[in-house]
C-alpha cells in the first residue's frame, strides 16, 4: 500500500531570528534536516512526499530543497506534491479577521493536503530531526490501516531527556498512556529546561524518562475529513470580532486530544529511543551540525545522503 510523507514547512522560526530555519544548510553537502526526514521516510517504505508551504516561501523553498529533491524522488519513482497553507482558506461563510497576520496552525496545514492525501501518511515538522526508528515503526503500523479502522492512528513517542535543548526551555507535549501503550492524555509542558542531564520545570523535577510528543503522527485518510469537520467547529467557537482571533490556531495535537476525550479515535504510542534535535535556537545549529557529523562517521548515513537508497 502507498503511503506518503507530509511535511509541515510553512512556518517561519520567530525564535531563530528572523531567518527560515527550515532551510538552514546542516549536512556535509549542505542538507537541511529535511533531507534526513526524507532519506529516512523513502527507507522506511514512503512512495510519496508532500510539502506543505506558503505561496510567497514558493521560490526559496524549491531552491533551497524542493527541484533538488524531485530530482532524487524521480530517480526513486517517489511522487513529490506540494500543498499551500494560506491565511484565506477558512470554512465557507467566514472571514479572515481584519489585522490578523498569519496561517492557523498545523490542523490547517494538514487539511491544506486535501485532495491531495488518498493513502495514510505521516505528518512531520520540517526542522526536527526524528530518527530512523520512528519512521520505521509507523512505516509498520500504516500498513495495518484499513477502511474498516479509519480512526487507528499512531503517534512516536520520544524519551524526553532526548528532546531537550543545550540552548534554552522547551516546551513539550508529555503523553500519558494505558496498559494497551494507546494514549489517554496529552500534558503541554512549557519551558522544560536540561540541567545535568535531568529535566526541570523551574525548581521541580520531572522524569526525563517520559514519552513525549513531537508532532510525528500516523494518520488515514479519512482523518483529513474529520480534521475538516474540527476546523469548521474551531470557526463556529471563534469571536472573529475578538483579540484573541488575531492569534488562535487551529493546532493538529490539541484537536487530536480533543477527539480522544471523546472516544472518535484510537492513538497508539510507538516508542522510539533515537535522539531529536532540531534548530529551536541559533545556538542549536552548531550542535545539529555536529550531530550530522557523528551520524554518518558511525555509518548511520552515507556522505553522500541518498545513495543507498
């Protein structure tokens, strides 16, 4: 069965800087982390990428990673789309709310793939470095997906003390889960700091061995028509005359929460032990850089990104 790689790239990192940190050259060849998403993604078993992008990061962005990659694709027989994440597309009978500046979030990133997602896929974000692990084990648990279980999803679980941050807090989604590994509740945790190794909240302790969440979902098809039902409600509970619409967004892991409260869907926790990083902070490019270096001197990748595959 088909399955496609959907990758969140339309944000720009406010923390970074001002720069687009998605497209920030971190390999020996000058990769971005995109590209070990994707090298992984297309080992695991994904036929197919998605690039959710905004229309005026078009241009940079295929510079930067898309005609290259639909080069390496073509070669694989790996079909590349791109959807566009915009401001305007809202449920009909709405409006963009006068001052408001940007998209809605990651809910509304994914429903920009309709039409364009018939198979399951994962959803990634574009600058965090996941591992092979993950994408492997959901790689495995898509290919159990049939019309009869719409609503089976997955979710990677990464090992919090390997999510976190030399440079500054992080904020983290901490997951709790029953016997069955199936997840019950999703606790965001903000400005989780490292000290010696260990995780902390200001002065308190938290077990650096819990599963945490990094917006790494194994999703249907079908959950794009559910997601779409959710944006419709988002509008519906929204004062578009408040300052607060200025701001809202429509975010993938609270609504997905939300549809576990209510028993509409079943999330499996797949636990992975490989380390995240990402480029949250300027600081942390140097460390990712580093961590490319070790990565392929321990044989994990080839100098030369997608020559094994």
């Amino acid at each position: 069965m088909k399955k496609a790689l959907v990758i969140m790239a339309a944000g720009i990192g406010s923390r970074f800087g001002g720069g687009i940190k998605q497209l920030e050259p971190v390999g020996l060849n000058g990769e971005i982390i995109m590209d070990y998403s994707i090298h992984d993604a297309i080992e695991a078993g994904f036929q197919k990428v998605v690039f959710i992008i905004r229309k005026d990061l078009d241009e940079a962005f295929k510079e930067a990673i898309g005609n290259r990659i639909e080069e390496v694709c073509k070669k694989l027989n790996v079909e590349i789309k791109y959807a566009y994440q915009e401001m305007e597309n809202i449920p009909e009978g709405f409006s963009v709310p006068s001052g408001r500046t940007k998209p809605w979030g990651t809910g509304q990133a994914v429903l920009a793939c309709k039409g364009l997602i018939n198979e399951p896929f994962v959803v990634i974000n574009a600058d965090d470095y996941y591992g092979k692990e993950a994408f492997v084990k959901i790689s495995k648990f898509l290919d159990s997906y049939t019309k009869e279980k719409p609503n089976d999803l997955c979710m990677a679980g990464f090992v919090l003390k390997n999510t976190l941050s030399d440079n500054g807090g992080v904020t983290r989604g901490v997951c709790k889960m029953d016997q069955n590994e199936c997840l019950t509740d999703v606790v965001e945790t903000s400005n989780i700091e490292k000290k010696d190794g260990l995780a902390f909240v200001g002065e308190k302790q938290i077990d650096e061995t819990s599963l945490v969440s990094m917006n790494m979902w194994g999703l249907t098809p079908e959950f794009i028509e559910i997601l779409e039902d959710g944006f419709k409600e988002f509008f519906a509970n929204l004062d578009l005359e408040s300052e607060a619409a200025l701001k809202a967004e429509y975010l993938l892991p609270i609504y997905i929460d939300k549809l576990l409260k209510e028993k509409k869907v079943l999330v499996k926790v797949l636990k992975t032990n490989d380390k995240w990083f990402g480029v949250t902070y300027k600081e942390d490019k140097e460390v990712v850089v580093k961590s490319f270096e070790k990565l392929i001197e321990d044989g994990i990748y080839k100098k030369e990104l997608f020559s094994d595959l």
